[in-house]
C-alpha cells in the first residue's frame, strides 16, 4: 500500500533525523585507532566510555546533546556539533588531512607521458 509505505519513510526520515549524521565525527578510539562516528547512540556510547580525565564541561555538554536528541528535543547534527566540539576540546578529533598540496608540482617520468 502507497500510503502505509510512505507513512514508514517519513517516520524512517524522522528517525534519521534525530540519530543519523549527515557527516561522521573521527575521532580516535582506544590506542589511537581512527574510528568514525555516524550516529547519536554511537556518540553517547563513546562519551560513557570516555576517560574520567576528559569529562569536563564539554563533555557533559556532549552527553546532554546526546539525551536530547534521544527525547527528539534536537536534531543529530547538533549532537554531531557538541560531539566535535568535545573531540578537538579533548585532543581526540582525527585532523582531517588535504592530500591536493602533496600531489601539486609532480612531475611525471617522460617515459610514463608518452
């Protein structure tokens, strides 16, 4: 049925919208393992299992984002926003890395060109 199937996407679109990033968070898991963050329940796991050392202001910031969004009182990317804030605020925001200055001025070998 058109109608009941419609009705599904828009509460999936919801859904998404209170738990889904539009953009992951990377940030540095464990050892320092890259790890990418898509959604607000993996957020809120990963700030529970945050250090005592980094939970500050930020951190509690973070987590009250996190329940909001589960109340649907904000949506993912504001979650996503705190989260971030916490990861750089913390040293644990993977940097995101611009490749296109190491690869300008390459020169090709001529016997590759022809």
């Amino acid at each position: 049925d058109f109608c009941l199937s419609r009705g599904l996407g828009d509460v999936y679109k919801r859904q998404m919208e209170y738990d889904v990033f539009q953009v992951p968070v990377r940030v540095f898991f464990g050892i320092g393992v890259p790890r990418d963050i898509v959604t607000v329940t993996q957020a809120y796991a990963w700030l529970q299992n945050c250090r005592t050392v980094h939970r500050t202001e930020v951190h509690v910031s973070a987590v009250q984002a996190c329940k909001a969004a589960f109340a649907k009182q904000v949506n993912a990317e504001t979650v996503r926003r705190s989260v971030a804030r916490f990861a750089e605020h913390s040293g644990m925001l993977v940097p995101e890395v611009d490749i296109a200055p190491a690869t300008t001025g390459l020169k090709v070998p001529s016997r590759l060109s022809a």
